[in-house]
C-alpha cells in the first residue's frame, strides 16, 4: 500500500494520518526504523495541516479586509 503524496492532502485527509501516526508511535510496538519513518511522515504531515490552516487564516484576514474597506 503506498503512502498519498502530502502535498495532495487535503486538510482533514493530513489531520486523520497524522491522528493515526500518532497512535502508532504511542504504542511503541514499532522497530526504530519504522518509527523514524512515521516520525518524518508525522512531521510532514503536520507541516502540511499547518499550511492549510496559514492559508485559512489568510484568506478570512482578506475577507474581513475587504469587509472593513465597503463601509
């Protein structure tokens, strides 16, 4: 099964993965290379939740940018 490329992810697609990363890593039943490997997945997933939320936040700033300017 192959991994989706992150920068393909939608938001809430990036949040479930990285939820599930996360289990995995609690658990600790992964071997050291396994979990470095879910740590960068993690890292990156989280990067890329982070830029939807960048992007959100800068969208609503133009919106109520724009909203002030009309009155």
């Amino acid at each position: 099964m192959s991994t989706p490329d992150v920068e393909s992810l939608s938001y809430e697609q990036a949040r479930e993965e990285l939820q599930d990363v996360v289990r995995r890593l609690e658990t600790g039943a992964a071997t050291l290379e396994e979990s470095m490997r879910l740590w960068e997945r993690g890292e990156a997933l989280a990067a890329r939740c982070q830029q939807w939320l960048d992007g959100a936040r800068e969208r609503l700033a133009k919106a109520q940018q724009a909203t002030e300017e009309e009155k």
